[in-house]
C-alpha cells in the first residue's frame, strides 16, 4: 500500500515539527510514535521514519514529532518548563491525530522519554487509547540515573583522551550534560518527580499496553503493576534490535524483529466502539513563525530535488542579504547537525537577515533512500550528493531569487560544500568543518588502517610471537597484511597530495585549491584536535602555504581530541563563534566586491 508524507508545524505552547505518513486509503489505526532523549534520539532517527513508513503500508496513520527544544521544534533545551511543555506537545499530537481516527483516540509507541511522556499525557486527558512502551522506566529518576552515567562515561573517555582536560560548563553551571546534550536542574527536578507507579492510567474500556524490554532485558516490573492496576490488559515482548537501533547513525539498522511484533500486536487490537471526533485541525501550520533576538523569522519544510529541507528566513524580507547558506548533513546526522548547531546557527542568521536552509540529503534523516548506510563510510562521498545540491540551488534559486550560496557542512558535509563551490558558479563560499576528506580516495580508510597495522612490524610484535602469543603458521598472512597495506599507503598518499606525482604536476589537492582560488570563491577550513586530515595536511605542507592560497582560512582550534562532531557545549560556542565571523567576512567581501 502506498503512502502519503507530509511535514507542518502543530500550534502547541509553541511550534511543534511534525512528520505525517498516511496511507492513501483510510487510516485502521492512528499511531503517534514518540523518540528516546538527546543522543539516542540522533541515532534513531532514520529507523524511526522507516517505522513511520511501515506503520502507513500497514494501512495506519503515523505521526512523529520533535519536541520543544529538540529537532527543527521552536525553543531550546535550556528554556523553563520544559517537562510541561513536552507533555503539552505530545496531547497536542494526540489530539490531532484522534480528530479524523474512527474511534476517536490514537495509539501511542514510545521509547524511552516518549513513552514515559505518553503515560502523562494520557493522565493529563490526551485521546491515548493504547500504549506501545520499550525501554520505558516506571519513574524519571530511572532516566536521570541513566543519563548521569552516560555523562559520566563519556567524561571518563574525553579524559582518558585529554588528561588535561577541564570542566566542560561555565562557572555555576549545574546543567547535566552528556554527548553534547543538556538536561538543566530544573528539567532534572522535574522528571526526578515522575514518578508513573504512584498515578496510574485512566480506566478505559479494552485499553491495551504492549511492554517491551531491550534486547534481552525484561521491561520495568514497576510498570508492568502500574498498568495492570489501572485495568489495562498488559503483554510484553524482548525489544530485539535497541542496540543496533541506537549504534552510531552511520551503522544504525532499523530494529525489524521489533517492528514485526508491535505491527502484529496492532492487529491483534479489538476494534473499539467509535467515539465522535471533537478536535478539528486548526493547529496545524506549514510556516512556522518564530522571534529571535526580538526579529521575526519563518521557517517552512521543504523537498528540493530529493532532498528534504527547513528554509529559515526572515519574516519581513526587508534588508535582507541576497546570500543563501545551505547547512549540510555532518555524516548520517540528520539536518538539525551536531547537537541542533544547525537550528541555532540558521535562526540566529534569519535574524541578521540570512536565509538558510538545513538539508537532508539522499538517505539521510528524512530524504529518500535506503534505511541504513551499514557502516559503508565511502557512500558519503558519491558525486550524486553534489548534483542534489545543484537541483536544491535551482529550487531555492526559483523561489527566492537568490543567485550566491555558501554551504556549510561537518565531516562528509564539508567534503559537499568544498566540491559544490568547486562545480557551480553560485557558491561563493565553502564552510568545511572537521572535514575527513577533501578528496575521496577508495585507499583512505585503508592509509588510516595501515597506520595502525604497522605496528605489527614494531620489535613487540616479534616479542609475541617468540612467547606464542601469535603464532608462526600466521606470519606470513601478517606480513602479507603489512606489505599489501603499506602499499596501499604509499600509492594513497601520492593521489592525496603528499608527493607530487612522477612527472612534476602538482598534486590534485592543490589543484583544487587552486580552482576555488581562481574562481574567485573563499574557503573557511576548521579543524579541532586530532583530526587526522589536520595531521595529514600539515605533513604534506598544504597548511603552510596561506600565500598561495590566501582566499582559505584556516582556524585550528585547541580542542580536545576525539570531538569530531563536537560534542562539548564550550567547543559548539567556540565554534559557532568562529563560523559567525567567517560569515560576516564572506558577507564583506562580497559587498566590496
């Protein structure tokens, strides 16, 4: 069965971002389907819409949402009542998917935060018939626990990396934060006070609630009492596949086993007597209008050549600049960017007169295409991510008027922005942040490997083998491992730009750079600590020559290492910082000129 997706905002407290698919014949069930917190949620994201879409070829409506502070939704994490606001989002959500829904009332699947955020809302008088809970605690002082250990875990790591690393967080900031995620005390306070065992769902006839556990791991005990207590008629499943779900975007897998059960205990649900609709759809909006820095601004989804989009620009038009900024996907990280750097960078240029639009591009976040990247690091650099991007220009060129872009990407995206800039003429400016490569080369990721391969060949390794820890049958495969490898290295690094080639030319990352030089465009290049192309650049001397490539600048940040997409909040500060000048520059020269 086909489907229909849409995207618009619901009038809650304030806008929330909503992504709707629908069958194209009439709906069996409406299902509003919630998201875990902070990082899990970055994760899970591309499973979540591969969800959404087998949820509408089931013949049910499906609706997901971002909530206030998260996503492309208005606000910010560190605004006050936050927990409120998020249980007022979700009873917004519910209520209009119950307006059109046969009986009246939807079901809601939620994960982690969102199930614990669908309990309350149905407490609060949400039309949430049915509940669908994996990895759901019964109390919020379970999740705060939790993140409080990964903030710990990941702090242990950052140090173990950085010994002299300090305190990431202002002078009496008691925020909690992991992975670039923040929680501030009062948000901690508030879920600590969650606590679902001590108010139980309202009475419903034929309510049903579906406990999933993780991986192996039985759901909450506390839950499952609390549920049969008010009446409902409770089952539970094993939750196979959270793991995978919630991997590193790049190698996340859509959790099928999982989906398979939820989507055969939807069938199994007993039809229950209609109830008349009593919320219409008025809260529904396609512009979403927002106030920064005391200046209105607008945000509006949408498709552009296949990619899928949020055009933030200023209410009013009125001195507006003529430049446009395309922020680009950082890896498999959906168009928000790294910790919603993105959505902060594009609503605070909206408000100097700015117009961005943050993209998904193909099988990332909510563009078309494959559910899963599996790992394969090379599809991030094709040549077809560069031809979307041109289609986008066309679009926004159409609907705007605009004629100069720049583009600005972390990671793969960095690799898009320079190659955009090198192959149309209406990119001025090329912001690469972190890039991992400036030219792909199938032999990069195993250059990379060899470095650490050749240890292999270090005076331990023999010393292994003399005590039998490797043994001698292996020796020849190692040293064929080494030999195949450091070749590889070799021919990799004189394609990279290490060595000119045999007959003189210059090498074909200088010529790049050369090519964006001469067409007149500028180049902002930031690396934080222990980037590896930082590393190989500086060997091969491509840092160290600003004369002859004096429209590039170049910021290196004394960051910590292992922060590729630059989780802690005083490197995305010092970072927005920095971006923000090279734009105001981009923007004065181009007025010079």
């Amino acid at each position: 069965m086909s489907s229909l997706a849409q995207a618009f905002y619901l009038n809650s407290r304030e806008p929330v971002f909503a992504r709707y698919d629908a069958p194209r014949e009439r709906s069996r069930t409406s299902v509003l389907l919630l998201a875990p917190f902070g990082w899990e949620e970055t994760c899970s994201y591309r499973s979540r819409r591969a969800w959404a879409r087998r949820l509408a070829a089931d013949g049910h409506t499906a609706l997901r949402i971002d909530l206030p502070g998260t996503g492309d939704s208005a606000g910010g994490p560190r605004d006050p009542g936050r927990l409120d606001d998020w249980i007022e989002a979700v009873a917004t959500a519910a209520r209009w998917l119950a307006a059109d829904s046969p009986s009246g009332h939807c079901t809601a699947i939620g994960l982690g935060l969102g199930g614990l955020l669908a309990w309350n809302a149905t407490l609060e008088g949400a039309p949430i018939h049915d509940l669908v809970l994996w990895n759901v605690p019964s109390s919020g002082a379970t999740l705060v626990r939790e993140f409080r250990a990964f903030s710990r875990l990941e702090a242990s790591r950052l140090r173990r990396l950085n010994p002299d690393l300090k305190d990431d967080r202002t002078d009496g900031d008691e925020s909690l934060m992991a992975a670039g995620f923040v929680l501030t005390p009062e948000a901690v306070s508030e879920l600590k006070a969650v606590d679902l065992t001590a108010r139980p769902l309202p009475a419903a006839t034929g309510r049903r609630v579906l406990l999933i556990g993780r991986d192996g791991l039985a759901p909450d005990p506390k839950l499952r009492a609390a549920a049969e207590r008010s009446g409902a008629a409770v089952d539970d499943a094993p939750g196979t596949g959270w793991s995978a779900m919630m991997a590193v975007p790049v190698t996340a897998e859509p959790p099928w086993q999982t989906i398979d059960a939820v989507a055969t205990w939807l069938e199994r649900g007993e039809p229950v007597a209609d109830v008349p609709a009593s919320q219409d759809r008025s809260e529904v909006a396609v512009v979403a209008p927002l106030t920064i820095d005391g200046r209105a601004i607008t945000e509006t989804p949408l498709i552009c050549n296949g990619a899928d989009g949020i055009l933030c620009e200023p209410a009013d038009h009125q001195g507006s600049s003529d430049l446009t900024i395309l922020l680009l996907n950082a890896g498999a990280i959906r168009r928000i960017g790294p910790n919603r750097m993105w959505v902060e960078l594009a609503r605070r240029w909206a408000a100097r007169g700015v117009a961005s639009v943050r993209l998904d591009l193909a099988g990332i976040g909510d563009a078309d295409g494959a559910d899963g990247f599996g790992g394969d690091e090379a599809r991030f650099y094709g040549p077809e991510f560069v031809e979307q991007l041109r289609g986008v220009m066309d679009a926004i060129q159409t609907r705007r008027g605009t004629t100069r872009f720049g583009c600005l990407g972390l990671c793969s995206g960095a690799y898009w922005s320079l190659h955009a800039a090198l192959e149309d003429d209406r990119m001025d400016a090329a912001f690469m942040l972190n890039p991992l490569a400036l030219l792909w080369d199938e032999a990069l990721p195993t250059r990379r490997d060899a470095s650490k391969v050749r240890k292999l060949t270090r005076l331990v390794t023999y010393r292994r083998v003399l005590r039998g820890d490797i043994p001698l049958r292996r020796a020849p495969q190692i040293l064929g491992a080494v030999a195949r490898r450091t070749m590889a290295a070799a021919r990799a690094r004189l394609r990279l730009g290490r060595d000119q080639t045999p007959d003189g030319r210059e090498d074909p990352l200088g010529a790049a750079l050369d090519r964006l030089r001469d067409q007149g465009k500028q180049g902002f290049m930031l690396f934080t600590g222990g980037e590896p192309l930082r590393l190989e650049l500086e060997r091969s001397g491509h840092l160290r020559q600003p004369a002859r490539w004096p429209n590039l600048h170049l910021e290196l940040l004394s960051a910590p290492n292992d922060v590729h997409t630059l989780q802690p909040p005083r490197v995305q500060s010092e970072v927005h910082a920095r971006v923000d000048r090279a734009i105001e520059r981009t923007l004065a020269e181009s007025r010079s000129g």
